[in-house]
C-alpha cells in the first residue's frame, strides 16, 4: 500500500534457482540463518538471558523478558524528557500503542508508567484477559460507572507522586476535549507528547521481526494461489474476493488495510477503488493486499501480473521490466543509516533515468509493522538495523495501464533483507 511522503540476515541472497513457468522469485534469504544473527544485533535491547518465549504456530510470538525490557526502555526516556509518568490510551483500536508497550490487544484500556512502575486501567469486560496478555502490567479495576480520573488519581498518590507532577499523554491521540477533563480532573500537570511510543515502534526487536517475517511469508503465498485463476473475463471484485479468501486462510484475522486489484486501465490508478470491471487478455493487473495476523503485525504487499491470452503490450513489458529493476536498485541500496529521502531517491533516479519519471507519482514505501503504515519520522530519524520499510516503485500511465512491484525490507546490519518472498512476473 503506498506512502505519499527482508528476515535478519547478511548481504543479499542472490536469486534461487527458476522453476518453468511465468513466475520467478529472489533474494530472499533462509529464516534458519536469519534467526542466529537476530540475536546478536538486538542484544543492545535486550538482556543476555534464556527468554521465557511462547512461539505459536499462527506468528504470534510472546516473549515476556522483550516486553518488560521494552517497558524499561520507555520508563528510562520519562526521566530524560522530564517526565514523572506518561498515560497511553486506546479506544476503539484507535491507537496500537497500548498493544506494542504492555502486549494487551483489547479495544479499550489506558496504561500509566511512571519511572518505576506500570498499571494499566480497564473495565470488567478485559479483567480475565489482562492478566494472561499484559502480566508485567498491575491491573487496576475501573468497575461501571467510576471516573477513570479517580483511578488514575489514586494511582499517582500510591506512587507518591505530588500534584505538580509532569503527567505526559500522547497528543496526536487525545482530543482537545478529553485532555481538557483530564487537565481538569487528574491530580497533575498534564504535558502533550509528539512521537514519544512511536519513536520505539520505528525499529523492530528481533520477536516483531519473527512476527513479520510470517505474515509477509503467510501473505506471500495468497499471491502464488490466485495467479493461475485469473483469466479473461473475470471481474476485479471476482478477484478481490479470491484473495481476501486466502489471506484469511493463510492465518489472518483480518485484512491490514482494503484491498486493490486495478486491471487494464485502471491499473494507471494507485488506488484504485476495486470495481465490477471485467479483465482482459494481455492486460496488467496490480493486485495490492496485506493481512493483519495474530500478535498484531501486519504484511503489505503488491504484484503485478498480465491476463493470460495474449502477449502483453511491448510497452507494458518495458515499464514492467523498468519498475522491477527500480525495486531491485532500492533493495540493495538500503542499509542502516541512510535516510528515507534517499532510499527513495535511488528507484526514482532509475525511474527517471527510463524516461518515465513524470509516472512515479508517490513516495517509494512507509514503515509497515503494527498498521501497515506504521509510524516513522521520516524527515528526522534515518533508517537502522530492525527498520521495516516497504519498497513499492511504480509507473502509471493514464488510459494505459501501470506497473506497481511491493516488497517488505527489513534494515539488518549490512544491508537488508526481503520478508515477502512472492515471485515476480517473468514474460
């Protein structure tokens, strides 16, 4: 999915060898060699101990010892901003910071940390649950009909905090009204925060890593399925309906964001709102989708494929065979601390180097993890080992048709790796 603005492993894999057919894949590296080095590049986060993991079949991975060192990363950055506690809130799944801090995946739930300790505040409808998803977390009970503000209060006074207190909330989530009640109500300063989770979102432990790497491989698989049923005269939303089909049988729970077939000249759209329109022979079709799995991660990915039939356009071969070299050009050149500007760069030089230029209209790719457009500071913060980034070049060309070729990266130490494995087109 676009961006207006790869396992852990070593250099890049060279391709495997081709099977006969119309696909191909490369440079994907072996999840076997990509586990041992996780664990070396991310000891700076973590301590050297035997973690207490629960690996689940489905990608979810719960590793309790990552999570409380996680916690203990955000508490040590309260002291240096100047804060005494900071309150994190989810409503409605409106935010998944709640998720990322303390490991609970429920709708509803707000969790204060101060510089020693964490609570996290909810109603009778996620007591069972709390325990079991969030155990590093103290449950405070907020049963019907009582004020969070009165919880949180006695909180702050458990924990000896004076009422000039620094309590910092996440600005970007909180409305003018609700922080001017809490302002009203908490026994606190209340200061606004920009980026503060978000800031540790942006780079990816080696568990989120785990995690990814099984839905884009899980999401990698929908596309091998569903490019031998396509055929002339089926419609997009025919086929839209095939892969929403196996993205959820391939162990998703649900889609990461709406999918897009754009066929024909619609493929000349980059978002393209899936329609009743009918593919024909020799045309392109931009397939873009992504599933959310269990544990939270999401994939994204987008192929392009060509309607069996007829030989595509020798035009549409080209920008084909241009948008792939672009994606490959910005694979190998991404490595820890070059900033997304230039990532960028490097497929749109390419790009405008073709000829076609004027037809890359969006920014390479966004960081995907918890949403598929996962938080980053692209202006600010340049990209390090555990950044996972989406790298999605196209061509699009109005009453023609377009060409758009999505892969998950992930930042390892020398370079990066691809997460999504699905083949690419070969004419």
């Amino acid at each position: 999915m676009l961006e207006a603005s790869a396992s852990v492993a070593g250099p890049h894999a060279a391709a495997p060898a081709l099977e006969p057919g119309l696909l191909v894949s490369e440079g994907v590296r072996s999840d076997s060699s990509a586990s041992s080095v996780a664990y070396d590049q991310f000891a700076m986060f973590f301590d050297r101990e035997i973690w207490r993991i629960d690996h689940i079949d489905n990608g979810s991975v719960l590793n309790y010892a990552a999570m409380n060192a996680r916690v203990k990363r955000i508490q040590a950055a309260l002291a240096k901003a100047k804060l005494d506690a900071i309150l994190i809130r989810v409503f409605e799944n409106n935010s998944q910071n709640v998720l990322y801090v303390s490991g609970f995946a429920g709708s509803v739930a707000h969790l204060l940390l101060t510089r020693k300790k964490a609570f996290i505040f909810a109603d009778a409808r996620y007591w069972t649950r709390i325990p079991k998803e969030a155990p590093d977390f103290e449950l405070v009970k907020v049963p019907r009909g009582t004020k969070l503000s009165e919880k949180v209060n006695e909180v702050l006074a458990k924990c000896k905090l004076p009422d000039s207190c620094k309590l910092g909330f996440e600005a970007a989530h909180i409305s003018v009204e609700l922080a001017a009640n809490w302002s009203k109500d908490l026994n606190a300063t209340l200061v606004p925060t920009t980026h503060f989770i978000e800031r540790f979102r942006q780079y990816k432990d080696v568990d989120e890593i785990a995690s990814l790497r099984y839905a884009c491989r899980q999401t990698s698989k929908v596309y091998k399925e569903v490019v031998p049923i396509i055929k002339a005269g089926m419609s997009e939303n025919e086929l839209c309906f095939e892969i929403d089909m196996r993205i959820r049988k391939h162990g998703a729970i649900s889609n990461s964001f709406t999918t897009i077939v754009a066929s024909g000249p619609n493929a000349a759209v980059p978002h393209h709102a899936t329609s009743d329109r009918r593919m024909k022979a020799g045309e392109p079709v931009v397939m873009d989708f992504g599933g959310l799995y269990p544990g939270g991660y999401c994939s994204d990915i987008t192929r392009t494929a060509f309607v069996p039939g007829k030989k595509p356009d020798p035009k549409m071969v080209e920008v084909y065979n241009i948008v792939l070299d672009a994606n490959k050009k910005a694979f190998k050149a991404l490595r820890p601390g070059i900033k997304y500007a230039d990532f960028d760069k490097v497929a749109r030089d390419h790009i405008d180097a073709c000829g076609y230029g004027q037809y890359f209209t969006h920014g390479l790719g966004h960081s995907l993890g918890l949403v598929a457009h996962d938080p980053f500071d692209y202006e600010n913060d340049a990209f390090d080992v555990g950044t996972v980034v989406t790298d999605e070049p196209g061509i699009y060309i109005d009453g023609v048709g377009g060409v758009r070729i999505e892969d998950d990266l992930v930042v390892t130490a020398d370079g990066a790796e691809r997460l999504t494995n699905a083949p690419y087109w070969k004419f």
